[in-house]
RNA sequence: GGGCGCAUAGCUCAGUCGGUAGAGCAGCUGGCUUUUAACCAGCGGGUCGUAGGUUCGAGUCCUACUGCGCUCACCA
C-alpha cells in the first residue's frame, strides 16, 4: 500500500471483514444507467414515468450530507449523477454500517425514484451495497484536482473529478466513431498495418527504435503507416484507411506528443482534389455529428467547417510575404538572413523555415494551401501543368496544421531517385536507406492515388475546445515517475 | 535544448521584515429526518520537493538538483 490510504478507511474495511461483510465483493449489482433514469422522471410539479418505480442504480458516492437520521449523497455513473436518500426508518438493519462508508466509495443503491421536499430527484434507498471500498480519500470537493500534473498522472481520478473532463474523452470517441462511420459510408475499408518498421518512412522523423531478440533485428516504431496502406493499394485494396498510433521521437509541447494518431486514408482514382473534398465533407459532417453544428471555437477565435473551406496557393502565398520566388535561391537566403533563421540546413529546408516564419501565422483556416514545391513532398506525384510543384495540400486551422494529402507518386523510377536523394541528406529525420520493397510494389503498378492525413487528436482539441493536446489524450506522455510501495526497498539513486 | 514560472496537511491555498507551521475542505467524536459546497460543537493531522550554503536562527535569502506548467525552436 502507498501512503495515499487513509487509515481510518483502513479501519473502516478490517471492521467490514470482521463483521463478515466483504469490502470487495466480486459481484457487481445489474444497474440502470443513471441518465435514463432522469430522462424519463420528469420533475416534482410533472412526474414522468420513472416516477414511483423501483431502480438498481451503480457508482461512485460523493459528498454525502448525514442528518443524523437521514443521508444525501449524489452517485455518479458513466451517464450522469443523480441523489439517493438514505433514510434510517427505510434501512433499519443496514443503518448501522453507514458508518463503513466514505465519500468516493462506489455502491450499489436500490430504491424507488421520487423527489425531495425541494424538488430535487432523488432515489430513496431501501437496499445499500458496497461494491468496493476507496482507501484513498478523493479530492478537494469543490476545486477538484487543479494540479495539472496530478490530473495527467491520476487520469482515474481526473475523469470524475475535476467537471467536463469525461465529456472531453465521450465525445472523442464519438470523434472516432463518426470518422469510421462517415469512411466506411463511401466503401472504404478500415485495415490494420504493422507498427514495427524495419526501415521507417512515410513522414520526416526521428524514430524510436527497438529490438526483436529472436530475429536479432532492430526495427522502428512506425512514424506514420503510409508506405504500408499504399502497398494495399497496390494490392487492389483501393479505398482503405487506418487510425493508427504513430511514434516520433521528438519533442513535447501542447500540440505534440510523442504517440498520436493519425487517420491516413488511400483512394484509388483519386486525386489531391478529391482529398481537399473529402477532408471539407469529413470535418462539416463530424461537427455537425458530434456539436450539433459546423461553428468551433479554439483558442478563443470562432472558425466554421462549413464545407468548401478556403484554398491558397503555397508558392504564390510565399510571393506576396517575401517578394521573390520560391526557387529565386539567392534572393531566398538573403530573406533568412534577414528573418535570423538557421541557414545550416539545405536550400530547400530554408525555404520552407522561411514560408513558416512569414506564411504560416495566416493560414486561420480552415484552408487549404495548395501545390508545394517538390523538393520537400517526397511521396508527392508533380504537377503535370508545372513540374516544379507537387500535388500537395496541407490543412490549416487556427496556425495549427490538421492534415497533409497528395496525389501519390506512382512512378517507382522517380519514387526510387527521391528516396536516394533523401537517404543522401543523411538527416536524422530521413530513413537511412532505400526502401526497395516498396519501390518494387510501385514497380507492379499502383494506379493513381489520392492520400490523406489528418491528426485525430488535433481534430479533437479543435470540435472540444481544448488548447493542449494533454487535455484530449487521456494518458499524455509525462517523464516517468517512482511510486513506493511500503515494504519494497527503497534503492539510492 | 533555451527562457520564464511553480513545488507548504489527503485536496485547495495563505504564510508580512528571516524569529514557535496556518485556514477551508476531507478525516475522527458528538448532535441533527429534506440537504444541494448542509449546519453546529470539539479533536487529530506537516521531513514546508531534495541536497548544500549564508545566519544566533531559514517555509522565507543564495546555489545546485528533481518534477511539473507555460513559452521559443523542431515536428503532425
């Protein structure tokens, strides 16, 4: 046990064992959901139908108000709080284990609904049970847990906690739930690809690596899925998507954490055209699903995702805050001089810092900018009218980018020459060698392809409001903690 | 990785000029049959993040470390 149980909850449970009761009883009680209780009790002026009938209801109890010969405590489930009544004239013979009970107990209540004296819906109980006894004494009651490193380390005690926080986490899986349905609706199909990659790619990123003992091999965790889903295409697959977790090695901020998830979809016949439609319908029709409307609020500025959303063009946005062309490289470095941007890296890296620093604060959104110059879209086919360019978009909200999608390269010879460029850089962030696997899967033909990318936990943060990524991830990433256990040996550092 | 800030009771927070460690909630005891953060009376509860330093004396000042938050950079 750590210091966090209380000794007179402690007390409580040795008392309960030795009069026989079991503090942890095995069984649960059946219970009503606690919502559809209220749903259908109406109030004390119009009582509905739930009125007068008698309900098993289970949860954590709170804040309970003892007069002596009566008890008020609201309970809490999944679906809500209501207030049971404990009376002693009703419990004549479990009255005197009331005393065993503490706030953030979890019970079982069985008793007919009804209503206080002051209206208040309240289901008066003729049957108690403990289901488990909570040692460790919850929170302040009213502030709840205000400590932000408590709320991400304790999660199980932030979600009935601290207010709105089971909100956040319902409605992204309804979030989820509303991407699939909305993609299986237009026939694609939801696959699952390897997480370990022998070579990773697919995204620019540090990766973290591991080993496989019996193989003798290293492997990355994957950083995104891409290679793999457009091998599926390849196999005929033709629309699939993925929700996966995708590990990068990098830093930790409000808008990154080092797993997130990523919707990543692949449609054959398809073009980054039809990846700006889809991504516009996708978002309208989640907001509309899961708030009732396309209207969000993040970060204290108002956006609609009201399909169609914006579109800008990369180079000519680029034009208008720099004055010279994106390719113009003298002019380019004379720009980053000015901006004081690290010039060490390659040309084409300072041009895009350089489009980031000047470019990047006026994509509000939601907008779409469009048509990226090839050197920095790897996997991105060029565009036929301007070879210059690829067909690339990235999705902007709030400065905040939500998604990336090309039309993919399908040509294995110049996939198989951007590869080598890449491994030459001999950046951290770039693979470092060839994958000719997938090289060779474009050399038996893949048709032409739309893909899309948009950060699930990004798109949650933006339909719940929330400014941190911690706020939408239920267990953010924190550096690892020692908890003592009372009796393990505590080891000098 | 850089900058700024925070760390005191189970929880939320005070702590003045460096001079005996405080409150509310939670807990315990007693009272109370209609509360909504119930109320009334009483009681217990602390290695002031860790380690050094200055000082007659440090929660308070200084240094380092640890953890967390915000922010900048990188990334989605």
């Amino acid at each position: 046990m750590t210091d966090l149980v209380q000794p007179d909850r402690l007390a409580k449970a040795q008392a309960m064992r030795a009069a026989g009761v079991d503090p942890f009883p095995a069984r649960g009680v059946e219970a009503t959901p606690i919502a559809s209780i209220a749903a259908h009790a109406g109030d004390s002026a119009n009582p509905g139908a739930m009125v007068g009938q008698r309900v098993t209801i289970a949860g954590r109890l709170a804040m309970p108000r003892d007069f002596g010969k009566l008890i008020f405590a609201p309970l809490s489930d999944r679906t809500g709080r209501i207030q049971v009544g404990l009376k002693r004239d009703a419990l004549s013979e479990w009255w005197p284990q009331r005393k065993w009970l503490d706030a953030g107990d979890l019970v079982g209540v069985s008793g007919e609904v009804g209503f206080t004296q002051k209206g208040e819906l309240t289901v008066w109980a003729s049957e108690v049970q403990l289901l488990a006894k909570a040692l460790a004494s919850p929170p302040e009651k009213w502030h709840g847990l205000v400590d932000v490193e408590a709320r991400y380390r304790r999660r199980y005690v932030d979600l009935w906690a601290t207010e709105g926080v089971l909100e956040t986490f319902v409605k992204r899986s309804k979030i989820v739930s509303s991407v699939r349905r909305f993609l299986e609706a237009q026939g694609y199909l939801e696959v699952e690809t390897p997480t370990l990659h022998p070579i990773f790619g697919g995204a620019t990123a540090r990766p973290f690596v591991t080993h496989h003992n019996a193989l003798d091999a290293d492997f990355y965790l994957r950083i995104a899925p891409e290679l793999y889903l457009k091998r599926l295409i390849v196999g005929g697959m033709e629309r699939v998507f993925e929700i996966a977790r995708n590990f990068r090695n990098e830093g930790i901020s409000t808008r990154h954490n080092p797993e997130f998830s990523m919707l990543e979809l692949y449609e054959a016949q398809a073009d980054y055209r039809r990846m700006m439609e889809i991504s516009e319908q996708m978002l309208e029709s989640i907001a509309r699903e899961v708030n009732g409307t396309t209207k969000v609020t993040f970060r204290g500025v108002e956006y609609d995702l009201k399909a169609p959303f914006a579109r800008v063009s990369y180079t000519q946005l680029f034009r208008e805050q720099n004055g010279c062309e994106f390719d113009d490289q003298p002019a380019v470095r004379k720009r980053a001089k000015e901006l004081g941007l690290d010039e060490s890296a390659g040309y084409w890296k300072l041009m895009n810092d350089v489009f980031e620093a000047t470019c990047e604060k006026l994509l509000t959104g939601p907008v779409f900018c469009v048509d990226y110059p090839v050197p920095i879209c790897p996997l991105a086919k060029k565009k036929p009218e301007d070879p210059r360019l690829a067909e690339r978009f990235e999705l902007f909200l709030g400065g905040m980018e939500l998604g990336n999608a090309f039309t993919e390269l399908n040509d294995p010879q110049d996939q198989e020459q951007r590869f080598v460029e890449q491994v030459a850089t001999k950046d951290p962030e770039a693979p470092g060698e060839v994958d000719v696997d997938y090289v060779q899967a474009l050399e038996y033909g893949m048709p032409p392809t739309g893909g899309l990318g948009i950060g699930i936990d990004r798109l949650v943060m933006v339909l719940t409001g929330k400014d941190s990524i911690r706020d939408v991830l239920l267990f953010p990433a924190l550096r690892p903690q020692r908890n003592v256990v009372e009796g393990e040996a505590t080891e000098p550092a």
